[in-house]
C-alpha cells in the first residue's frame, strides 16, 4: 500500500528540509511540498525528524562465543535494533578452519532467514588463506553478495590470523573488490599478559581489560594500516576504542591509505571504572578492545567529528549475566566478551553526540547510517532518503526523555549496559522497505520479513548497474 509520510522533517547526510514523502512498492517514489497520492495512507510526522534507517554494520547475533552463544538471535535482535531506529545489520559470519567457506555461509542463512525482521547482510571471517579459501572468495562475492572481510588480529588459538593471513586478504580484497575489516588487538602479548595475571591469582574482571592495555590496540592498527597502505588495498578497523588507535587510522588517512574506523557507544559513554563494580559485575562489561580510562572519549568524540572515525557499530554480542557472563567467575578469561547494545546505539549517539553539541545533526546520520551504506556496498540503495531509494524509514521525535533499562528493552538479556542513563530522543516509528515494523513505538513486524542483501562490492553503488563508483 502506498504510503504518505508528512509534515516531518527529512535529514539526510547533507541537507535538512521540511518535505513530504511518497512511498510506493517499498521505495521513496517522491519528495516535495503538499503531496498528495490517491489512496496513499497518511502517516503525520509533525514534531518528527525522518531519518535515513540506521545500518548496524557489526553484530553478532547467536553467535558461539566463550563456551557459550550470544542470546539474542536475528528474532529478538532485529527487533530490538528495529525499536532502536535501526533498519539494516551486517552479521559475523563465523568460519572454519578447513572447512569449506559456504558450509558457514548456508548456517548463518539458516539461522536468520525465516527470524529477521529488518534486512540484513553478513561479513565473512577469513581465519586462513589456502588455494581452496581463494578460489571460493570471488564466487562468495559474486552470488552471495558478500564484499567485506573480518580477520581477528586477536583471540589466540580460538579466531586469531597471523600476519600473512591479514596480507594474502588486503591483497585479494584490493584485486576482486572487497574491503578487509580487522579486530585490531595484538593477540599475541595479550595471551602473555593473560597467563601472566592468572598465575598470579589476579582472576577479577579488571583484569580483562588490564592484560589488553590500549598499547596492544595501537599497535595492531598501526600493524594493519601499515601492512594495507603496503598492498594498496582498503582497511576498516572495527570497535576503536582508545586515542593509540585512532592516532594510527589517523596517521594512515594523512599518508593517503585507504582507513576507516568505526567505535561503538560503550566506548563514547562507559569506562574501565565499570570492571570494578562489585559482586562480579564487573562481568557485565567485559568487551573487546576493553573499556578504556575516562580521557580516551574524548578523543574518540573529536575523531567522529573531524572525520578521523566515520561510522559507529553496536558490536551486539550479547550475553545474560545469570548463567552466561557468570561461567568467567573467578577466572576472567571465561567470562564470555561482548553486550548488549543493538537497541541502543542510535539514540545514544543522538542523545551524548546531537543534543550535547559534539556532532551535527547530519554527521549523525551519516555515522549511524550514510557512511556505513556507502563502504558496504548498500548505497544508494539504503542509507539515504533519496527517489528510488528503499523507504527505511525512522520517525524520531527529538523531544522524548527517557532512561534505558533492562526492565523496558527488547533485547533478550536480562541486564542493560546502559542501565540508568537517561537519553534525549526516540525512535516512535520506523519502516522497512515501506512497511512499519515499529508503529507509533509497538512491534508490529513479523519474523521473516527481513530481506537478506547482497551488497555491491567496494567502492560501487548497489544498484542495476553495479559498476557505477561512488565517491567515498
Ligand atoms: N567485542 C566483543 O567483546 N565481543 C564480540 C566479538 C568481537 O567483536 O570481538
Ligand atoms: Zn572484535
Ligand atoms: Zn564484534
């Protein structure tokens, strides 16, 4: 049905108007003044920003992890992300050593198929590069549509690639059009630093994030931007979390290297003081890279400012306190890594970014979506408002007050990192590919209805005519 949406305000990456908009079969059919469409329903947006659907280019949704696997599942994740104003994610498609790379592919299809309620895509882990791994990567690029490629720099002995690995991918990826996203921590001193605090007995959740100091982050994404300017190929550092690494994607930008850097809203928020909450709570905000002391946000907020860092991801990994997040009690290196933040990464990046003055109203979109449709090979398709676009729609009111709580999120853990903290600005509605999924803040999508998507490769437009290069 077609649909009209009026009296909003559309904001884009680079404009901000008053304009009506027109949605017909699922895309934006037209964008003026006083529109009209006969028997289009009418949808008021007074008082509400339309932005663009948010693009989560990182989570991982029931994911094996730690001994156990991620709770929520591309059900319960969709539709926390779609709640929170998102319309789109890009999953972790984990791999196997020695096992053939679709085996993964076909798993994660049938995990998200018939559960999402928003549309989504997967990156492929590249843990080793052998004859039979690169002579699968072009056709996973042709038929699947997958264009983007993760390698653990961290993680030893369970995900992480050596170094060769890490260059035989840049390389590939330069040749068949694909871009290489690295976990940046330095894998290897971690583990020294690790069994080093185990012997002596210094087992607590703080030690998490003292055996991965902010030097091991630096360190492998200098490593990795170095080893890319090298093979003249394209970097996306995941999850920056600390003034070490963005000073090398910075560094690398200046030298003319093809680096992007995404952080997540823990890192603009939370702290390391958090490790140390009593009664192993601490637990709860296990991540990696870790919570980093109080100064490093500020530096990460002047990076999505100036450009430094381009896109903000939830890295949704998310695991209950009770049964999950316990198994690391007295021993840190079990406590499963990773949170629950799919929901609330919109609003928290317009709440502490928009309305706090730290980055303008169109930044905004172009981190939470634009920038990320545009490296992944979604754009113009999504991640824009735009004729011919999809209609992934949000509807956000900027006047909303409220306080994240496990007691009101959609997420299927039973603790909110972010328990508390009061934020400006919610999402009431959103669409995917026209229709509501979120209406008038009440799920009223269904399981199944989200599209999987094959995305154009790097550098190009996902459109009829795939050869079209986008301007980055
Ligand atoms: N980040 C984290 O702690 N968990 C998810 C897996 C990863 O991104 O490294
Ligand atoms: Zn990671
Ligand atoms: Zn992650």
């Amino acid at each position: 049905m077609k649909k009209l949406i009026k009296n909003g305000t559309v904001v884009t990456a680079s404009e901000t108007y008053e304009a009506d908009l027109l949605i017909e079969d699922g895309k934006i059919a037209a964008i003026g003044s006083n529109l009209s469409a006969n028997g289009a329903e009418t949808v008021d947006a007074k008082g509400c920003y339309v932005f663009p659907g948010g693009i989560d280019p990182h989570t991982h949704l029931e994911m094996p992890f730690g001994g156990t696997v991620s709770k929520d599942d591309f059900e319960s994740g969709t539709i926390a992300a779609a709640y929170g104003g998102t319309t789109t994610v890009i999953d972790f498609c984990l791999t196997k050593k020695g096992e053939p790379m679709q085996s993964s592919i076909d798993e994660w299809h049938a995990k998200s198929k018939d559960k999402a309620v928003i549309d989504y895509g997967f990156h492929l882990m590249i843990g080793e590069i052998n004859d039979d791994v690169l002579q699968e990567i072009p056709r996973v690029i042709s038929d699947e549509g997958i264009t983007s490629f993760k390698v653990f720099m961290a993680y030893k002995n369970v995900f992480q690639a050596d170094d060769e690995t890490l260059f035989r991918t840049l390389v590939t990826a330069k040749e068949l059009g694909g871009l290489v996203m690295v976990h940046a921590e330095n894998g290897d001193v971690i583990d020294y630093l690790t069994k080093q605090a185990i012997e002596k007995g210094q087992t607590d959740p703080i030690y998490h994030a003292l055996t991965r100091p902010p030097e091991v982050e630096g360190e492998a994404t200098g490593r990795a931007a170095q080893l890319t300017g090298l093979a003249d190929s394209q970097l996306y550092v995941v999850h920056v979390s600390c003034s070490d690494a963005v000073e090398k994607i910075a560094e690398a930008r200046r030298k003319g290297f093809d680096v992007w850097g995404e952080t997540c809203p823990q890192y603009l928020v939370l702290d390391q003081t958090a490790l140390e909450k009593p009664n192993f709570e601490g637990a709860k905000y296990v991540w990696s890279p870790p919570l980093r002391e109080k100064h490093h946000q500020d530096v990460l907020w002047n990076a999505l400012k100036n450009g430094d860092l381009q896109t903000l991801g939830s890295d949704q990994c998310s695991f209950d306190f009770k049964g999950q997040k316990e198994l690391g009690r007295g021993d840190f290196t079990k406590i499963p890594n990773g949170g629950p933040i799919i929901e609330d990464r919109v609003s928290i990046l317009y709440s502490e970014g928009v309305t706090k003055g730290r980055i303008s109203l169109n930044q905004f979109v172009d981190i939470t979506s634009t920038r990320i449709a545009k490296l992944f090979g979604l754009y113009p398709q999504k991640g824009t408002i735009a004729i011919g676009a999809d209609a992934d729609l949000v509807l956000f009111d900027p006047t909303v007050e409220r306080t994240i709580s496990a007691d009101t999120h959609h997420m299927a853990v039973d603790y909110n990192a972010f328990e508390g903290m009061k934020v400006t600005g919610e999402a009431v509605s959103v669409l995917s590919r026209g229709e509501f999924v979120i209406r008038d803040k009440q799920f009223v999508g269904s399981p199944g209805t989200g599209k999987y998507v094959k995305r154009a490769k790097y550098g190009q437009t996902l459109t009829a005519n795939a050869d079209e290069v986008i301007s980055k």
